[in-house]
C-alpha cells in the first residue's frame, strides 16, 4: 500500500511539472517577469516577459500596458510563418490602413532608446519583440510575435518576451483584427 501511495505522488509529481495536469495552467519559464494577456477579436492569448534580459524594453512596454495604449489597436501585419505585429496608434482608424505600421505616428512617440538584444533570448516560435525601422535604440510601442522560429532576426531586434498560452490565437489574426484589451495577467 505505501509503494502505490509513493508511486501515485511520484508520477501525479511528474505530470504536473511536465505540464499534462490542469493544462489551464500557464508554461511560464523560470525567470520569467510579469505575464501580458492580449484579448483580441480572434481569442486571448499570453506571453511572459523577460525584465532580466531587456529591462528597459519590458518596462516601457509594460507602462504602455497599463495607460490603455494598445487598447482597439489593429493587427497591422500578419504574414503566415512568419509575425503578427501591432503597436501603431493609427491603427485604430480603418481609413488610414495605409499609413498603418509607418512613419512617426506608427508609436507611442518615446522610444525605448537603447538595444537590448541577447544571445540568450532568440527569435524561436512565440518569441515577442519591438519593431524599428532600423535603429534598434529607437524601438518604441510595435510589438510583433515569431509564428515559426527565425534565426534571420537574432542580432537584429530585440526580445523581450515569449508566448505561454493561446498560439492558435497568433495563427488566426489578420490585418484589421482588433486588439480589444492588454493587460498584466496574474
């Protein structure tokens, strides 16, 4: 009786930490900072942050979360195996599509103002990181998540988050899907 008693601990101890018992729970790495929950048109989904690695990064993204900033955005870009991208104000006018994602009115008009980019954190499925239009140090508010891994963007941008919960969601948005809310999970 005690063998089958420490056999039943023992493996309900495995799945759990494998993730197989109650799947609701969220995969975040060990390390991880504060989670952010993205409700969109097409489903929720959540990603971690990583403060140790892109401090600067994560905290500005962090302040935009909590002033409502991306709050009726729009996906600007989706290309399938590749990125989902939103972060541009503009967005949130349907005539001005064109514009979406480009120029200086795509952001929150304060960059982040320094690199953070780590061979640490790589651009694998699900990573998150900023968008720039080619000067690292001034990523400001676009947001884009990897749908496939592509090492062609390590060295390039910086990451500073990776998705836990909700990849069918990513599959899914197009350009135009609505970002209703993001907020700090718990």
């Amino acid at each position: 009786m005690r063998n089958s008693v420490v056999w039943a601990v023992t493996i309900a101890a495995l799945l759990l930490s494998c993730g197989l018992m109650m799947p609701h729970l969220r995969a975040q790495t060990l390390g991880a900072g504060p989670i952010v929950v993205v409700e969109t048109t097409k489903g929720v989904f959540e990603f971690e942050t990583y403060p140790n690695d892109a401090p600067k990064t994560v905290a500005h993204i962090l302040e935009l979360v909590r002033r409502g900033f991306y709050d009726g955005q729009r996906i600007h870009r989706a290309l399938p195996g590749f990125v989902v991208q939103w972060g541009d104000p503009q967005s949130r006018d349907v005539s001005r599509q064109g514009d979406w994602g480009r120029g200086v009115a795509a952001s929150s008009g304060t960059p982040i103002g320094i690199s953070e980019m780590t061979k640490k954190r790589l651009h694998t499925k699900g990573a998150v990181g900023v968008a720039h239009t080619g000067l690292p140090a001034l990523a400001d508010s676009q947001i884009y998540v990897t749908l496939a891994d592509r090492p062609d963007l390590n060295g390039k941008y910086t990451v500073f988050g990776h998705v836990i919960s909700g990849d069918e969601v990513l599959e899914r948005l197009q350009v135009g899907d609505v970002i209703r809310r993001m907020y700090l999970g718990q």
